[in-house]
C-alpha cells in the first residue's frame, strides 16, 4: 500500500473511533464522522478500504416522531443523503391512537448522527428565521400563522436545493472508466448498502409530489432569500473543538 494511502487511512480510523468512543462529545462525535466522510470522499475510498467487514459498522434504521410539515421532510431528505443515509416518511398510531408521522433514517451510526444533526439545526434555523421575520409585523394570529408557514416553505425550498446542489458538486470530481456515472465510491458503496439493506427488510420507498399551497407570494420569497443566507457547514458550539479536531 502507498505510504500517502496508509497514512490517510490512519487518519480516518482515528477519526472513526472518536466518534464511537462514549468520551466524545456530540459535537466532536460529529465533526469527527464528518472529517472522516470528506476524506472518503476527497480521495475516492470506501469504508471497505478503512476497515475489514468485522468492524465495520453496520446497516441500521433509526425512527423519529416528527411534525407534519412537508419543508421539513424536504431538508431531512436532502441532508441525509448528503451525509451518506437516507430519510423516507411514514406514519404510526401512537398510545393514545392518533396518527404520528415519523422519519426514519437509514445508515451507518456515526453518518446519522451527523445526519440528524444537521437535520435539527437547518430546521431550527428555519423556525427561528421565521419567528424573527414576523415577530414585529401586524396582524392576527391566524395572519401571521399563515404568513409564517408560506415564509418557511420558501427558506426550506432554497435551502434544500442548495444541499442538493453541494452533493452534486461531488459528483464530477470523479471519472474513470472504472467510475463512469463519477460519483465518489464512499457515495456509490453506501448507496448500495442502504439500498440492499432497505429491500431485504422489506421497505419500498415510494416518492411523492408536493403540493406547496403558497398563500403569501411577499414571504415566500422573503423565505427564499433567507434560505439563501443560512450556513451549510456543520455546525458546534465550541470554536475550539473546531479547531482541535481540524489539525488531527
């Protein structure tokens, strides 16, 4: 093996076992399997070439109650495929017996988490955006309710389709005869995995139009613009674990 392979190699196991170990932080559980995910990515490898099949991690599924709203379900979408998983909806009657709606992602431990993760923070900014959009602005409760919802179906379009776009950045960076579709082989085995897992546990993931209602033409777009503005790197509560992790 070249010694520059053997040497990112090793720097990915060290990073992939920070994030497994119980002495991490969330924050630097994330920033670890994401470190490691970009170097998969950067130089073409799978977790096949990190690990032997005995340790790596396996194909696992992870449901989460969730509120109704379809912007929602479009970043979580979006986001879990740009972190090697992927979302699909569903429902289920909880213990009072009314329909939940759920997400369920589907991947490797440590690429949920730094899935989900994101998931909380790109729609927890939404929320926020909103909030302060209208926290000044006449009107009556159901005014602005319906206002809010139209702003936040523009910030989840464009930032959904900005996720998207970064993903597909990925993309062209890779060609070969080996390769010719050009997707980095870490995307292209763990699609493969979760697709393999998802058929031998019986989902069929079916895909579904949304119907956007956009009752207020001014905040949707209000909403587009900030979707435009929010940050899609990940995110910690400390500088210093950035940093700390970043020179590993």
């Amino acid at each position: 093996m070249p010694e520059e392979k053997e040497s990112i190699l090793k720097r990915i196991q060290k990073l992939l076992k920070m994030s497994q170990e119980n002495g991490a932080s969330e924050n630097e559980a994330m920033l670890a399997a994401e470190k490691a995910q970009k170097l998969l990515s950067e130089h073409n490898l799978s977790m096949s070439d990190v690990k032997d099949d005995t340790e790596v991690e396996p194909i696992e599924k992870e449901v989460f109650d969730v509120e109704r709203d379809n912007w929602r379900g479009w970043i979580q979408s979006a986001t879990a495929k740009l972190y090697f998983c992927q979302m699909y909806s569903s429902s289920r009657m909880n213990d009072k017996y009314r329909q939940v709606k759920t997400a369920t992602f589907v991947g490797r431990k440590s690429n949920r988490i730094v899935a989900k993760s994101m998931c909380d923070y790109f729609i927890n900014t939404v929320v926020r955006l909103a909030d302060k959009e209208f926290e000044t602005v006449p009107g009556s409760k159901s005014e602005i309710n319906r206002m809010k919802q139209a702003f936040k179906l523009g910030c989840a379009s464009r930032l959904s389709k900005r996720i998207k776009d970064r993903w597909l950045l990925l993309v062209p960076e890779y060609k070969g005869i080996e390769n010719p579709d050009g997707l980095p082989m870490v995307y292209k085995n763990e699609q493969k995995a979760i697709t393999d897992w998802l058929k031998t546990q019986g989902v069929r993931i079916v895909s579904k139009k949304s119907n956007m209602n956009i009752r207020d033409r001014a905040a949707y777009h209000n909403g587009k613009a900030a979707g435009g503005g929010i940050g899609l790197d990940t995110q910690v509560n400390n500088a210093s674990i950035r940093s700390r992790m970043l020179s590993r």
